[in-house]
C-alpha cells in the first residue's frame, strides 16, 4: 500500500501543475483477453488432487473518477477507479469419483490507478500510460477446499494505450490494456503457488460525463 501512495502523491503534484482541470464520473465495462488453460493443483503428498480448467473470464465492470489536465492539444489524465472482474473455473477433484466437473466462481476487486498523457486531433483523443493496481479483496468459491488459499500481490503493474471522443461533456473510451503479471498467480495449493503461461490483457470501454467544460 506504501508503493499506492507515492503514486498517488506523483498524480496529484504532476496534475496541479496543469494548467485547465477537468473532473468527471466514468463508468464502463471490460472483457478479458486470455487463453482457456488447465492446471493441475497437487496436495502435499505430490499427488494430483485437482484439476483447475479455467472457463471464463470476459466480463467486468468498473468506476471512478477522471482528472483531466489540458495545455492546448496535450492532455494528463490521472484516474481512480473501481475495478471488478468475475472468474469462472472449471474443477474436477480426480479424488472423489462422483464428482466429474463443477463450476466456481472467483470475484477480484482492485483500486486501478493510470497515468495517462496524449494529444487531442479536434475531437479524438489519443492516449497512453502505465497503471497501477491495487489488490481491495477478493471471493471464491473456490476457499471450500481445505487446501486452496489465496496469495494476492498488494501493487501489480500495467500499462494502458487507446483513444477517446469528446463531445460536449462527454467522453467515450476504447481502450487496451496489459498487464506485466502471470494470471493466476494468485493461487495456493497445499503450500505450492501456481500461475498460468499468460499475461492477462483487457479491452476496456466506457463513457465519461465532466462536471465542467474544456
């Protein structure tokens, strides 16, 4: 969290120094890019004991606050948003026979922090920064397996490019997003961490209402 709040105080003394500020409400939704891929969970034996298949991870939402610099056409654009994105794995517990395959369910929340800068082309607005997640909690079905456990990262970081339109007071955004850790890292099994071969990526969009004029 020490790591967030630096970035934090970066944000807001590289934004006072703008010289038009603008502050607006986003909201918006985003789809997951990553290969469906399996792992296999060991018990503290050595043994197989799960069979983790993930099966879905395209869908999330997220909110937030925009603060827009302007100095003629280059735009700063520091944002706070709410982040969350449902994951659905597929489970087979190669212990237990009668149990063939089950689906569970995995929600994250994070604080997701960007930075981004770019230039104005009239109305189109092109973009691009890194970005900061900051791990809020989590649920899982998952958690009612004995051995499962949960091993978040407190900063992750990222990086975001994409372009916007402005139109009065309004901004829609299309926008891409990649991230530098494995998915899955997060996963504890036995005592053993597990993560898949993939960065996670995003498309995100949304749309922006500013509470005053450029």
């Amino acid at each position: 969290m020490k790591n967030a709040w630096v970035l934090l105080a970066f944000i807001g003394l590289t934004f006072s120094a703008s010289a038009q500020l603008r502050l607006g409400f986003k909201a918006g939704l985003s789809t997951t890019d990553i290969s469906n891929q399996e792992l296999d969970l060991l018990d503290q034996g050595g043994s197989k004991r799960l069979e983790l298949a993930l099966r879905d991870a395209n869908y999330g939402v997220h909110f937030g606050l925009v603060f827009q610099g302007n100095i003629g056409n280059f735009v700063l654009q520091p944002e706070l948003n709410f982040n969350s994105n449902t994951v659905k794995w597929e489970v087979t517990d190669v212990k237990d026979p009668s149990i063939v395959k089950d689906i569970f369910k995995e929600r994250y929340n994070y604080l997701d922090i960007p930075l981004l800068v770019g230039f104005r082309l009239g109305p189109l607005r092109l973009q691009a920064g890194p970005e900061g997640h900051v791990f809020l909690n989590s649920t899982s079905d998952l958690l009612d397996f004995e051995d499962y456990d949960q091993n978040f990262k407190e900063l992750t970081i990222g990086w975001l490019g994409g372009a916007g339109l402005d139109i009065w007071n309004i901004s829609l955004d299309l926008r891409y997003e990649g991230n530098l850790n494995k998915f899955g890292d997060h996963i504890r099994f036995a005592g053993n961490e597990y993560e898949f071969d993939d960065t996670p990526s995003r498309w995100l969009g949304s749309i922006t209402f500013f509470f005053n004029k450029r």
